[in-house]
C-alpha cells in the first residue's frame, strides 16, 4: 500500500471482531516497530503478545476496570469540553474493559526509561519515551495495512502489571494495546478539523 493510504486508514479501535490476527501480521508490524528512530541508536524496546483470556482478565483488575461512570456521570465530567473530545470519552470511557477482553490479542509495550520519570527535569529526559512512540506508531501504521487496529491504553498500575508479566524492574510500560479486525458496527469518531496552513510557522512562529 502506498504509505499515504496507510496513514489515512490508521485510527483508533476499541470495538473488534472475534476473529484471531496471524501472528505473520504482529509479527510484521513488530518488525517494522523496529525500523523507528531510537535517541540512543539501541531499539531498547520488547513487545509482550497477550492472548489468553486468563491474563487479559487479570490485566484488567490490575487496572480496577471492572467498573467505569455511568452515561450522566460522564457527560457531567466532560459538560464544558470541546464537543468532539467529548464524544470520544463518552464513547472510548465505557469500553476500556470491554476492549481489552474481546480483542484476541493484547500488545503491551515495554521501553528502557533513560531518567526515572518523577526525575524528569527537560524534555530531553524523556527522549526514550519518544522513541518508544515512534516505535509504536511504525507498529499501528503496519498493522492498519493489513486491516487490523489497536487502541494504545496507557496503565495506571503499571507496577502490578510489571510484577504479574516479570517484566525486568528496570524497563517500563510505554502502553498496552488490544488489537485485532473492526467490529462493522464499531462507531467511527470525527477528527478534529485543522487548518494546516495556520500550522505551518515559516522562519518563525
Ligand atoms: C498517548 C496516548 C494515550 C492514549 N490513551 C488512551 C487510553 O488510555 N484509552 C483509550 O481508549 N484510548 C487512548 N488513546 C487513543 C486516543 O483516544 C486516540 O488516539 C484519539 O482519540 C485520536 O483518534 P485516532 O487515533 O482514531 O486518530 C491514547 C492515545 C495516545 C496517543
């Protein structure tokens, strides 16, 4: 597929069919997550593949997901936000627990922290947290070329998580991401217009 069709294609999932993803599929797009830029030219980045129903289960207790806000409780959270965020929290909230569980496989990805972040003082410091988001937008983008689609959840415990896989102490979990093929009733959210050209600064802003 020519690169713009691919990007054009790639958007956020959250609701999949029961369908299994070969493991040729994650494993071509794990290969060209490895082809992104690395600030320190050593790719320091595993993926863990998640398809037992048992773990994903567990990944969501680690998370306390079993319970999320109710339809009012989130219209009441998000009442004086920008009307096209709002309609994606109203939609994606809900469906955290639910995605996970029914995706056939769950990728989370594992990244070497350069600084602890608590210790973070320059965007410099964080250098490895942006090369491991480029990694996983290499990973989205080759996965979308075969028709298959990940929503890139960020943990919030991911000590439990680290624990629980035996992920090394020292690494860290970029996001987990339930993938898999589009359920055909999966609501497609709008994007935000941008003006581009206001975007563009020439010299200077
Ligand atoms: C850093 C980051 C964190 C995100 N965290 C979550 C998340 O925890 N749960 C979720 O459902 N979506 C999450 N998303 C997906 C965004 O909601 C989604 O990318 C955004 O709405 C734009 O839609 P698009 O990906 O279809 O262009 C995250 C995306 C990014 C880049």
């Amino acid at each position: 597929m020519e690169l713009k069709d691919v990007i054009e294609k790639r958007r956020t999932v959250r609701d999949f069919q029961h369908r299994e993803v070969p493991d040729s599929v994650i494993g071509y797009a794990i290969e060209n997550a490895f082809k992104a830029p690395s600030y320190n030219h050593l790719r320091e980045w595993d993926f863990i593949v998640v398809k037992n129903p048992e773990s994903k289960l567990s990944l969501i207790d680690y998370e306390n997901l079993h319970k999320t806000a109710s339809g009012d409780e989130l219209e009441n959270i998000f009442k004086n936000e920008d009307e096209i965020m709002k309609e994606m929290y109203l939609d994606a909230v809900p469906k955290q627990k639910k995605m996970i569980l029914n995706a056939p496989a769950v990728i989370v990805v594992v990244f070497k922290p350069k600084t602890k972040v608590p210790d973070a003082k320059k965007i410099y410091d964080l250098n490895c947290l942006a090369s491991v988001w480029a990694c996983i937008e290499n990973f989205l983008l080759s996965l979308a070329e075969y028709d298959v689609y990940g929503v890139t959840y960020i943990p919030q415990n991911s000590k439990t998580i680290k624990e629980k896989l035996g992920i090394p102490e020292e690494l860290e979990i970029a996001t987990i991401i339930p993938i898999g093929y589009r359920d055909d009733k999966a609501k497609l959210l709008k994007q935000k217009e941008i003006n581009i050209r206001e975007r563009i600064h020439q010299d200077s802003w």
